[in-house]
C-alpha cells in the first residue's frame, strides 16, 4: 500500500511525464522502483508513459478503455505494425509443448 506522501510524489512524476516537462534521473530511478514492487505504481506509470506517447485519447474511445485497464505495452517501439505472417502465428499456437502452457498463476 502507498502512503499519501509516496502516492502524491508519484503523480507529480506521472504528471511532468504525461506533459514532456523534465524528470530527473533520480525521480525516475525512483518511480521505476516503486513501480517494479507495486500495481498501483506500475499503472500510473503505464498509463503516464501512454499519454506522452499517444496523447490523451478521447473520451468513450477504444483507447481509453485499453488506457484505464492498464492493458498493453505502453511504449510503441514495442507494438506491432501492419500485417503479420499467417504462418508465424499459426506455428506459435500449434508448438509441440505442455499442454498447459497457456496458463498462468
């Protein structure tokens, strides 16, 4: 759980984040840790990083959906473009492994 103290330095940060001001290395150094070690962290800084990447997105749309539930990589160097290759993707979900490894904890 986050102490107000801890939660407000957070969103300072998420805040000159979203708007392109200047983060030192050391806030962000900090950010991150608190980020690695706590959801509600992680999620404000998710959501900080997809509002300076892509702007705020409008209300009702598809992309404010994804944006609330924290759901997706926040950096778009990450995301993929275009049309991918049928047969890539269909080798990925037949692979011969554990018949549970899809599941998760």
């Amino acid at each position: 759980m986050l102490s107000t103290e801890t939660r407000k330095r957070i969103e300072e940060i998420c805040n000159r984040i979203e708007n392109h001001e200047e983060v030192s290395f050391e806030d962000m150094t900090w950010v991150q840790k608190w980020s690695n070690h706590n959801r509600i962290a992680n999620r404000m800084l998710n959501q900080a990083r997809r509002i300076a990447a892509m702007g705020k997105p409008m209300a009702g749309s598809l992309d404010e959906l994804l944006n609330d539930l924290d759901l997706g990589d926040p950096d778009p160097s990450n995301w993929l473009q275009g049309p991918q290759n049928p047969v890539d993707l269909g080798l990925w979900f037949t692979r011969d492994e554990d018949p549970n490894w899809r599941q998760h904890d």
